[in-house]
C-alpha cells in the first residue's frame, strides 16, 4: 500500500505548525540579550516576591542571625 501524497501533506502542515509556534519564540534578540532580558524579570519576581513576604522573610532571617 502506498501513501500517496499524504506524508508531502503531513511535512507541509508539521511546517505551518511549527512556524506558528516559532513566530512566538523568535524575538530578534541574540543569546546575550535574551540572558540579559531573562534575567532582569526574574530580578523584577523576586523583588516582588520578597516586598509581599517582606515581614515574614525578614523576622526568620533576624533570628537565624542571633547568637
């Protein structure tokens, strides 16, 4: 049995799904900068992260600090 034109059918619609999905991760942005750009959100969570939790963090902090 053959397949006909149905595995030309599948690569073309593998390739117009993958084009979607790349289309989100291409940026235009080279490796440094991606680092760069990753790297000031995660900074940016965890000032956020830490000004909502600020009170609990800092009093385990003060005790472990005690001798």
């Amino acid at each position: 049995m053959t397949r006909g034109n149905q595995r030309d059918r599948d690569r073309e619609r593998a390739q117009a799904r993958g084009t979607k999905k790349g289309s989100t991760k291409d940026d235009g942005l080279t490796v440094e900068q991606r680092r760069e750009r990753d790297a000031k959100a995660l900074q940016e969570k965890l000032a956020k992260k830490a000004a909502q939790g600020g009170a609990s963090g800092d009093a385990g902090g003060s005790s472990s600090g005690k001798k």
